[in-house]
C-alpha cells in the first residue's frame, strides 16, 4: 500500500484539467477528452465527482480509475467488444470514437445506497417500484436482493443530476428499441456476474456498478467510458459482510462512499453549495481508491510525487499522439 507521505506529498500535484493541443476537446466530470482522427483520447484527471457535483481532486484518482479500466477492459471483452487501443499513459487511454448512447445500465446486487436516486433512499422512504421493479416488502439496508436488477439512469450533461428511468420510459423516448435495450441490459448482467465473481476471488463483494455503451463507426454496441471502478460501482470487504449485515452497521468500504458519507453529514446531498473537503480526508479518500484497486486486481499499485500533466505530455508525445 502507498504511503501516507507520498500521498500527503501529491496533494500539490493532483492532475485537475488538462489543455492538450489535440482535435477537439471535450470537458466531463471527470474525464478530459480529446477527438482526432476517429480516436478518443481520455484522459482521466483526478477530478472527484459525488451527488452529480465535481467536488475537488484526490491523488493518483485519475491513475487508479484508468488502470482499473484497462484491467477491466482486458478481462471482459470476450463478453463485448470495448474502445480500447492503446494505454500510452498511467491516466490516458487512447479509444476508438463510439456516439455514446445516453442512457447509464447500473447493475444493482443489493439494496443499498444514501443519494436520492439509490434504492435504499427510495425503498425507505416507501417507494416498492423502482425503474420498472417491483419490490418486496420487509428488505433491510444493504440486503443482497434475489438476483441482480438493471435500474438505467438517463447520462445528464455536466453539471445537471441523472434521472431514473424504466425500460418503457427509454423506449418511449426513441434512445432504444426494445431489443436494443434487452441485448444491452444482458450484456449488462454477463459483466456484472464476471465482475461479482473475480472480485469475489479477492474477498470483495461488487454491490453495484454503472455501464456506459456506445456506437461505433459501423453501429457494433461497444462498451466504453469506465468499468467496475470506485467512481462507477460500490464495494464491500465479503468476510465481514454477514457479522456487519446482522448488526444493522454501515458496511466496510472501499469506494468513494467515503467521501459520499462525509458530504451527507456535513449536510451536502447535492442541492447548493458543497463544503471545503478538508486534506486529510482527501487523503483517506485517494487511500481508499489505491486499496480498491489493489484489492480488486490483486496487484501492488506503483506511482511517485511529481507532475502528472508533464508525464502524460512526454508519453503522448512519445506515442505519437501528440
């Protein structure tokens, strides 16, 4: 596990936004994107987003979210084919262009959650339907459910809130036909078994999880963006589950809940202003990435101090993207 100092040390050096001389530039929440010549250049910054909001930056995110991907992107694509050409760098990825399909397939395996558009939120507060299911009465928090369900969000643009929707309501709207969505929403359910059983391998439990899909040039369905990462899914530690489940306590995490919980106590949810997030929590924050990725993987993770934005203009350059 990274140290503490070496943490601490990258705090003044966190990769915030980048200002590459390639294509056209596109800014997410968290990914700075640039377009070229039928390829998608990503770059994952170190940007934090919680409750649809860009909070701050946390070191080495950016570099734990890419190579997360990377191993992800490797381990899935017998199930679907994905964007991904060339990793030149430890925060970039160099991908295919696909026209994204604007709907987020979140794979939920238990009931869980703190945000207004969680399960949990929505069940405790007496809602029994949920993006097309219909749910039992009687569940707990953070219960694992009977078989995993596909709840899509609609992808909101930057700096607007995602919205819940149903299989109905996504083919209302003409964003996909029915088949298009039942083919998507299994390809969805095959990932998220893959994910759920190799994490398990590692003692990690994969609650839930989003997939992002989109089109390429000749209209194939491909997986893009992120996968099973701690900004895209939620992870529990699994030998300490049950004892935790039966005592009704906040389960062990290693996403970015972390942050999410601080947010929620300090009385932020989304709706105005967030506090100032203090250094040692984005200390704890950025630990608790590096510890997914470490357990998920069953790698060491390797990064010094230093300038991101200058390594990754050397190994674009280098790459011949640049």
């Amino acid at each position: 596990m990274i140290s503490e100092h070496l943490l601490k040390q990258q705090l003044g050096f966190t990769l915030e936004r980048t200002d590459l001389k390639i294509g056209q530039r596109i800014e997410g929440k968290v990914r700075d994107c640039y377009i070229s010549k039928g390829k998608r250049i990503i770059v994952c910054t170190d940007r934090l987003s919680a409750f649809d909001v860009v909070l701050c930056t946390l070191p080495f995110k950016g570099q734990v979210l890419n190579q997360l991907s990377a191993f992800w992107f490797g381990k899935t694509k017998s199930i679907i084919p994905n964007h991904v050409i060339d990793v030149p760098d430890p925060n970039v990825t160099v991908a295919r262009d696909c026209t994204p399909i604007p709907v987020e397939f979140i794979v939920r395996g238990y009931i869980t959650g703190v945000t207004k558009t969680s399960l949990w939120y929505n069940y405790s507060n007496g809602s029994r339907e949920y993006c097309g299911h219909r749910l039992p009465d009687g569940l707990r928090k953070d219960q694992k459910l009977n078989v995993p369900i596909v709840t899509p969000t609609t992808k909101a643009e930057k700096g607007l809130h995602d919205e819940l929707v149903s299989r109905d309501s996504i083919i209302k709207r003409g964003i996909l036909d029915g088949d298009e969505f039942d083919t998507i929403a299994e390809i969805s359910l095959k990932l998220f078994e893959l994910g759920s059983r190799l994490a398990a391998r590692n003692g990690i439990i994969l609650v839930d999880t989003k997939y992002e899909f989109g089109r390429d040039h000749e209209g194939e369905i491909t997986l893009i963006d992120e996968i099973h990462t701690p900004d895209s899914s939620r992870f529990w530690f699994r030998e300490t589950y049950q004892e935790i489940f039966k005592k009704g306590e906040e389960q062990m995490k290693i996403d970015k809940e972390y942050v999410r919980k601080w947010l929620a106590e300090s009385g932020f949810t989304g709706d105005g202003a967030p506090p100032n997030i203090p250094d040692d929590v984005k200390v704890e924050g950025a630990r608790r990435y590096i510890e997914a990725f470490e357990c998920i993987t069953g790698e060491s993770f390797e990064s010094k101090a230093g300038n991101v934005s200058s390594r990754i203009a050397r190994n674009l350059e280098k790459g011949g993207y640049l």
